[in-house]
C-alpha cells in the first residue's frame, strides 16, 4: 500500500476508534458547549470515525465534580445529541494518579475502557510516586492499566527503559497521534517515534480538545515506516470497543518492523 509515498496522511488510514479525547462538553478543560462537541464528532465522522470513548479528566484536586456518577449523568443527559452526529460514544475517563489514588479510586465504580482497561495519566512535570503502587493494585483487582501518552512525560529518558519496566508491569502505553507530527514539539515526537519503533504502544488516541486539533488531524503526515505500525494501533482501538482485544502483547525481541500487537 503506498509504495511511491515517502509519508502517509492520517486521514488516509483505517481511522474508526478512538479511545481518548475530551469531547464531553461542560466538565473539564476540553469542549464547552454540546453545539461544539457534536460539531466536533461529525467532522471526526467525514474523517472516517464510528466509535468515540469520551475520557474527561479525573482528578479530583482540579475537578472535584468529576466523579464516576456526575461524567455518567453528564453523558446521559446528551448522549442522542452526540451519537446524532454518527459517531457511537461511550463514557470513560482519564484517571490522574494522585498521592491519594488508593483511597479514592473504587473499582467497582470504575469509568473504564472496556474488558477492565482504565486510562490513566500522570503530570507532565514529575511522575506519580505511587504509580507502580496503583498499577499493582489495578492489576490486583483485574483491571489493565492504560498509560496515556508517555511520549510527553518529560522525565521518562530516550533510552525508554523507565516504560519498558512500566510496560512490564502489565500496563499498555498509549499514544497521542499528534504528537506524531511535532503538535507536542519536537521532543514528544522523537519520543513517540522511538517508543512506536520499539513496540511498545498499544493504542492510540486524539486526545482532543478543540476543533482546531481536528485540522491539526487532517494535516497530520505519518512517516511511512510508521504507517503499519499505528494501523495495528487502530485495531487493537477497534477490538477493544468490539470486546474483542485479546491483552496479547508484542515480542520484545521481535524486528522493528514486526514489533506490533496483534
């Protein structure tokens, strides 16, 4: 496929699930108005996407309101306005890890993913000190942690070793597509090839905010070496909506070009 392109455009690909944006309007730092969240899905729609995990931040310090009722009665009450732009949605949620995540977080009231995959996040500036603690007690009640973009946590080093231990630690990574193509700088970008060139992701996502990083999505050019591996990244997103995703992860050992999760 492609064979005379040196780079691929994104709206080009299988693009149909996204696991990761903040589109739910009204309760955090993503879309304000449910006008602009449905503006934003029927654009996301021309471009080829069906299925929509909303994820708002959960992170009680700045958004104290977000608890797993309120993002579900939120959705409920203009869930047949969004899905009026053709895409499904679902609710979920970011999951910030804070000192006092294992008082706080009850599994049972969970806002996961699907098949137990929570998507979790930490600050830019310093990694959680309880994050291999959280981990372990996700895994413990059987739940799959999903690390969203590690591309952009600044102390995680280019030699990748602090994610290949998170890695196996039973915990999937998660990439922002965006940062495929600079969005981030130039830094997250470097990072997120290298870690894609490892195989070491296992989803992706938009991570939207606004409808300026839809153009941003259109104008968006992948590498061509990366192409096969971010369309394995956008079925494993397909499989874990279908119920389908099988948690199987990549050989480590295997060549760059084979380092996918099927």
């Amino acid at each position: 496929m492609w064979p005379f392109k040196t780079s691929v455009k994104f709206v080009e690909m299988d693009f149909r699930t996204d696991i990761h944006s903040h589109i739910l309007p009204g309760v955090d730092d993503g879309f304000r108005s449910l006008d602009k969240s449905v503006e934003a899905l029927s654009r996301l729609r021309e471009m080829g996407l069906e299925h929509q995990f909303l994820t708002p931040h959960i992170y009680p310090e700045l958004y104290p309101e977000n608890t797993p009722e309120h993002i579900r009665s939120v959705f409920g009450a203009c869930s047949d306005r969004l899905e009026s732009s053709g895409v499904q949605c679902r609710a979920a949620g970011e999951h910030m890890v804070c000192e006092d995540m294992a008082e706080k977080f009850d599994p049972a009231r969970a806002l996961d993913l699907g098949q137990k995959h929570l998507l979790i996040e930490m600050s830019y500036a310093f990694e959680s000190r309880n994050l291999k603690e959280f981990i372990f007690d996700l895994n413990s009640n059987g739940i799959r942690p999903v690390l969203a973009h590690p591309e952009r946590y600044n102390y995680y080093s280019r030699s990748l070793v602090e994610l290949k231990t998170i890695s196996d630690l039973d915990t999937f990574l998660q990439l922002n597509i965006l940062s495929l193509g600079g969005f981030y700088g130039n830094t997250a970008r470097e990072k997120a090839e290298l870690i894609l060139e490892h195989g070491l992701y296992t989803f992706v996502g938009t991570d939207l905010h606004s409808l300026a990083q839809i153009e941003q999505l259109k104008s968006l050019k992948l590498k061509k070496k990366h192409v096969a591996a971010v369309e394995t990244l956008l079925r494993n997103n397909d499989l874990l909506w279908s119920g389908e995703w099988g948690g199987v992860k990549s050989d480590s050992k295997a060549s760059k070009s084979s380092r996918l999760l099927l």
